[in-house]
C-alpha cells in the first residue's frame, strides 16, 4: 500500500464557471488556472502522483504545455490513473476536502464523489468529499480563493 498527500489553490475571479469534483457549483465565477481549475481533482492527481512516486501535477500536465491549456480536469484525473496503472498501482481510496467560503458545497458533496469513483473505476464508498469553510479567514475565507486537500491511498493492480 502506498499513501500520498496532494493540496491546490487558486485565486476566484468573476465570469466564467467555478468546477468542484466535475461539478459546476458557481456559474458566475471561475478559478484563476492554466486548465478548468478545478482545485479538487488537482489535489486528489496530485496525491495520487506522489503516491506513486511520478511527481506532481506540474511535472505530468506541465501549464507550459499549450496541449493543457483549459484542459478538462477529469481528463487529467483518468490521464494520472493510467500513469499508475502503468507502474501496476491503482486508487483504492481517496479523502479529500474543499476550503471554499461559498457556495456551500453540501448539495454537491455527493455528485462529486461519485463523478470521481466513475472517473477512477472505483466503488462510491472508496471516495469522501468533505467541505469547510475558513471562517472568514484569508483568502479562501474572504471569498478570493478556493483550496482543496487530499489523501490517496494505492495498491497493487
């Protein structure tokens, strides 16, 4: 078994649609990134990338590739689940959590974790999404950022 540890963050800004776990949760705001933004699944690729000892995110899907420019976040997750199961490593579980101030992310909480077992070939209870505000707390608490963590735990096959 393998474990990694994967954390994202981007500034908001208006205009454009703000994506959480494959889930449009703001259709008036946007995460400020190279591809959709979609801090969840960059967390969760991140952790997954570490886990199997390929780096991170910006070493696979570099945002100095114009092949990655707005990519699909999705995309990028099933692009790192067959990195892995390239060194004959697969996800067997995933917690992660989202640090956004608004929306509330509890009516998508469940849609996210399945659109993310889907994507990785993975029973629904193997994935858990939780979401915190920052109490008015910094950037992710002023409304300017969000943040995502998460856990990935791998095993062979």
């Amino acid at each position: 078994m393998r474990v990694g540890i994967g954390r994202d963050l981007h500034r908001l800004a208006k205009g454009g649609r703000l994506l959480v776990g494959g889930v449009e949760v703001d259709p008036e705001r946007r995460a400020v990134a190279h591809s959709d933004g979609d801090a969840l699944l960059h967390a969760i690729i991140d952790a997954m990338l570490g886990a199997a000892g390929l780096g991170d995110i910006g070493d696979q899907f570099p945002d100095t590739d114009p092949q990655y420019q707005g990519a699909d976040s999705q995309a990028l997750l099933k692009s790192a689940a067959a990195l892995l199961a390239g060194k004959g490593l697969r996800v067997a579980q995933i917690d992660a959590t989202v640090l956004l101030e608004r929306p509330k992310l509890g009516p998508f909480k469940q849609v996210m974790c399945e659109n993310i077992a889907a994507d990785l070939g993975l029973p629904v209870e193997s994935v858990n999404v939780k979401a915190k505000t920052a109490e008015g707390l910094g950037d992710v608490g002023r409304g300017e950022a969000i943040a995502a963590e998460a856990i990935v735990v791998l095993k062979q096959g």
